[in-house]
C-alpha cells in the first residue's frame, strides 16, 4: 500500500474508532481488555503449558508447581468468562443499538435535506443504497478490524517474544512471508470491493423487483395483467448478470488464494520450520521436549496473529473504501441557498419569476426564459401536455430545485435571501402522487409529531374527511395502513384525496400548489375538489397544474407550457378568442365530454 493510501486508510479507521468510542467507550474499553486477556490465557493454557508439564516432567520438578500452574490458569479464565457473559448478558445489544441508530440517523438526516436533484442521478441511488445496504455493517467490520489488529499486534509480541528467546530462525522464516501475504489479500480485497460496486446497480434493479412483489401497492396491477413477465425476467437477467461477475471474480481470486493459504502457509511454515526444530531437538539435542512442541504451538500462534494481522490491514484498506462513500455522502452540501431573512407575519402578495431557466442535465433545457407574475389571491393555471415542465416549475417554487438563471421574487425579494423554511412554510402542495405514511392520522395531517388539536379538527371539517374521521374508534391517532399496526385502517382513492386536502388545509399557507391531485379522480369528484379549495383558499394565490382544461375555467390567469416556454397567456376567455394552441386543447377535450368520452358539461 502506498503511503498516502496507508495514511488516508488509517485516518478513516481513527475516525470510526473515535466515533465509537464517542458514543460507548464501555464497549471500547470491554473488546480491548477482553482480547488482550484472551491471548494472554490462550498463551499460556494452548502453549506455554506443555513446555511446562513436559519439562517438569523431564527436569523432575515437584507435582505441585503443576497443580498450582492449572489452578492460577482455571481461575483466569473463570474470571475472563464470567466477567464476558455479564458484558454481554446486560450491554453489548444496547450498546450496538445505540451506534447503529446514531449511523443510520446521520444518514436518514442527510438524506432528507440534500437537493431533489441528487434523487434525478442514477450515481446518486447507487452510493445511496450502497450506504443504507452496509454502512452500519461496514462501521463494525470496521471496528472490529481495529480491535482484531490489535489483539493480532498483541499475539505477535507475546508469541514472537517466546519464539525469539527460544530460537531466533523462526521469526526471519515468517517475515519473509509477511510481505507476500500482505500484497495478496490486498488484492484479494481490491477484487471483492470492485465485484461490490459493479453488483451495486444489479442489486438495486433486483430491490425494486423485490418491492414490486411484496408491496401492496402492486398487488391489484400483478393480478389484473401479465405485467409480472416482465420482472420474472428482470430477476431473472439480474441474477444471472450477478452470476457471471461472481464468477469473474472468482477466477481472479482462485490463483490467489492458492498461493496464499497452500504455498504460503501449508509449506512455507508447517514443513520446513517443523523440518527445522526436529533437527534441532533430535540432531543437535539443543532443546528441551517441551521447548520443542512449545514453538511449534507458537509458530501455528504467531502465524495465526501474522496472517490476522496483514488481513485486518488489508481488509481496512477495504473498508476504508465504504467509509469513504458514508463521508461523502454526509458531506454532500445543499445547492439551494439558504438565505437568513424571514417572512414573519408577513404574507405572500406577489410572485414574480424573470427570464428562470433550469435544466436536470447541461444543455438539456426543462424551463426555458420563464417570465410570469401571480398577485394576492390570484387563482392561476400553468397547462400542457405532459413532459412541457410545468411541475418543474411548481417545485421550483417550492425550492426543492435551484434554478441556473434568471431570478424569483416574493413580495419584490429575491427567494435566495429567504430562509429555506420560513419561505417553505408559507406553501403548501397537492401533488399528484399522495403518499401516506405508515404512522397515526394527525401525524400524516400535520407532518410533524407535535400537533394543534384546533387546526386539526378544522382541516378535518373542511376537507370533507370528518365523516370517515369519526368512525376511527383511535381518533386522530387512528394508525393508518396496516404495515406495522393491524388495527391500522387502509383508506380508499377518495379518503386518500380529502386527508391530502386536509394536509393543505392543515399548513394554513399563503400559496396552494396543486399539481394534478385531480387526476385519478371522476369528473364530479374533480369538480367538488375544485369548489373545496376555492372556499377554503379565496383569500390565498391557488396555482393549479393540469393537462385537463375543465379546471382552468375557474383560474384569473392561464400559462399554456410547451416545451419548456410559456406560448400562451391570459384568462379563459381570452385564450379561446386568440384560436391558438389553448383553445385547440380545449375544443379537443370538450369534445369527448359532448361524446360522453370524458370530462363533464362544465368543461364547456
């Protein structure tokens, strides 16, 4: 290893070893004394202890040095033993417990408030998963290592200081060995760690399958059509991709391995230095019996600690690669800027944007020289067909995206010099795809864990939702789905829609975003929606996004998107005279609603 490869590997093992000892030094303190101990007793009741019966026995020393040997040595271990069940009886499960939640909360932090644009990029999802897959595992593999190096640094000492008062060849025989083990498993680890991150894009196509089949929100598509084909053959294509880079691996690692455990190991240390101390023993006559049968012990000891030893640094090495990829992840800075003023009690009147351009990828453009004005308690539509980037925009305004260019104003200040959750407060949104979370009713309401009973109740009342409310025998704290509760209730398409309603209600916001809540709703259905949020928000700016045309009736201001460029603006009425692209949309669907196609009389 290099030494600025040794250097950047050991900074990374210190920081895992002092952000454990930070959080449960008893555990630290525990597995050192423990090990150490280990290989002191391990020493002298494997090893020592025959050089010392055998030679009392050829030197003729009084029977009770050997009594007295047994007993110092069964009370040792007693002690080692007992003193190991009451650690492990009592804390090793609350103290792994305790660095297992703070690891997977920094990494459950970071991920809820890097930017929406990292969740675009396939890099991204592969360090991700890769992170939440091992990086706890990689944190105690990585402990571990330290304290196993540690206990392997201690063996080699008291084994090769036995070995080298004894005979000093043994200990040349096994350094020659050292290096070219060492270079080995290093590339044995380089392999395995390259197989890791090429499985890693495999392994996420094969979670999703996973998902697809044990998630029920799956289940009724699965069932209704031959969709599944395609993910039996997904599984089936991963599975075999992961097979043959397995396999590729594993003929690179063969002829390492071979060298490493039969020529090094087999031949190297258990022939020629047995060879070595019977010709010493029976030719030479320089050394006592036990002596004898004492070194070979230490030399299988002593190679033992050598070859964990040179593991351990490799595999650091090979650890050092995932904690790299947990760093950076925490790392990863936000791109949209946090500005330090708030809005206080003041309301949103205005929203200007000014020439805003914005892309997911360089020189892709999604949104392209937008320049519109909203003012207080405009009702406004942004329409097109799919794909023109009008949710785009709704999440720029939301500040999930930074935009390259151009600018946005509220109330005439930039948005950069707002802070992020005083500006985010002030919205709330409908999005098309309404999740609900695995928890109680007020908490998927409120999103947050501390609630105001009286907003509750009103965002209840007024989404319509207070019917369904009060047959919850829990109230609010009614669970919803049933993934960790089975007393937990599963709502229908409609109740989903009146408790997004109710989220919004609940946020009490200056602006509504609706982007295409509607769209999986019935026309009547759409229809009451509509009326609800023009009730509810005749004294807030509503932005509805839609491809359907019988909600922007109702809108003050129309922004026809088309790749990426607003074409059209202005009211309903105003666009229908103009004959453009609107009005064709619009004649196009209002059509079907005369052919009982689609849409109701209102869209006319």
């Amino acid at each position: 290893m290099k030494q600025k490869d040794f250097l950047h590997t050991f900074k990374n093992n210190k920081f895992v070893f002092k952000y454990i000892w930070k959080l449960t030094p008893r555990r630290v303190l525990f597995d050192l004394i423990k090990n150490i101990l280990h290989i002191v007793f391990f020493f002298f009741e494997q090893t020592y202890v025959y050089k010392f019966v055998i030679d009392s026995i050829q030197f003729k020393r009084p029977f009770y040095h050997v009594v007295l040997y047994m007993a110092a040595l069964f009370m040792g271990w007693l002690i080692l033993n007992r003193g190991t069940d009451l650690y492990e009886t009592y804390y090793r499960e609350k103290d792994e417990m305790k660095i297992s939640k703070n690891i997977l909360f920094e990494v459950y932090e970071r991920a809820a408030v890097i930017d929406l644009i990292y969740y675009d990029k396939k890099e991204f999802y592969d360090d991700y998963v890769l992170n939440i897959k091992n990086i706890k595992e990689r944190f105690f593999a990585t402990y571990n290592s330290i304290i196993s190096m540690i206990s392997a640094v201690a063996g080699i000492v008291l084994y090769g200081g036995f070995i080298i008062s004894a005979d000093v060849f043994g200990i040349v025989l096994i350094f020659i060995t050292i290096i070219i083990q060492y270079l080995l498993n290093r590339k044995s680890n380089k392999i395995n760690f390259q197989r890791t991150m090429d499985l890693c894009p495999i392994d996420r196509v094969r979670n999703y399958v996973k998902r697809v089949f044990y998630l029920g929100d799956y289940a009724s598509e699965l069932r209704m059509g031959n969709i599944s084909s395609k993910f039996f053959e997904l599984n089936r294509t991963t599975t075999e991709d992961s097979i043959k880079l397995i396999k590729k691996s594993a003929k690179r690692l063969m002829p390492i391995d071979f060298i490493n455990t039969f020529v090094m190991d087999n031949i190297a240390f258990d022939v020629i230095y047995i060879l070595y101390l019977s010709y010493r023993s029976l030719i030479l006559k320089v050394m006592s019996y036990g002596t004898i049968i004492s070194l070979i012990r230490s030399q299988w000891s002593f190679t033992g600690s050598i070859g964990s030893l040179t593991s351990e640094l490799t595999r650091m090495h090979e650890n050092s690669m995932y904690i790299d990829k947990y760093k950076e992840f925490l790392a990863m800075k936000p791109m949209i800027k946090n500005g330090s003023d708030t809005l206080n009690n003041e309301k949103i009147e205005q929203i200007e944007l000014k020439r805003v351009c914005f892309s997911y990828e360089k020189e892709k453009p999604v949104l392209n020289n937008i320049s519109l004005k909203i003012n207080k308690n405009e009702k406004v539509a942004f329409v097109g067909h799919t794909g023109a980037g009008k949710t785009t925009l709704s999440n720029i305004l939301l500040r999930l995206y930074e935009i390259d260019s151009g600018e946005i104003l509220i109330n005439n200040k930039p948005i950069e010099s707002i802070r992020l959750d005083s500006y985010r407060s002030r919205f709330s949104a409908l999005f098309q795809d309404f999740y609900l979370y695995s928890a109680s009713v007020k908490e998927n309401i409120a999103l947050d864990v501390t609630t105001d009973e009286a907003r509750l109740a009103e965002a209840i009342r007024l989404s319509g939702f207070e019917e369904k409310f009060l047959t919850f025998e829990r109230g609010a704290d009614t669970q919803l789905t049933k993934e960790f509760d089975n007393q937990g209730v599963n709502l229908s398409g409609g109740e989903i829609q009146k408790l997004s309603l109710a989220r919004a209600i609940y946020r009490d916001s200056d602006v509504i975003i609706m982007d295409e809540p509607s769209s999986a709703l019935d026309p009547i259905a759409e229809y009451h929606l509509n009326e609800t949020i023009l009730k509810i928000a005749k004294d807030r700016i509503v932005i509805f996004i839609s491809h359907r045309l019988s909600t922007t009736k109702i809108a003050d201001k129309i922004f026809f998107f088309s790749n990426g460029e607003i074409i059209e603006a202005g009211s309903h009425q105003e666009l229908m005279e103009q004959n453009g692209r609107y009005a064709e949309m619009f004649r196009i669907q209002a059509q079907k609603y005369d052919d009982g196609t689609g849409g109701n009389s209102n869209a006319k």
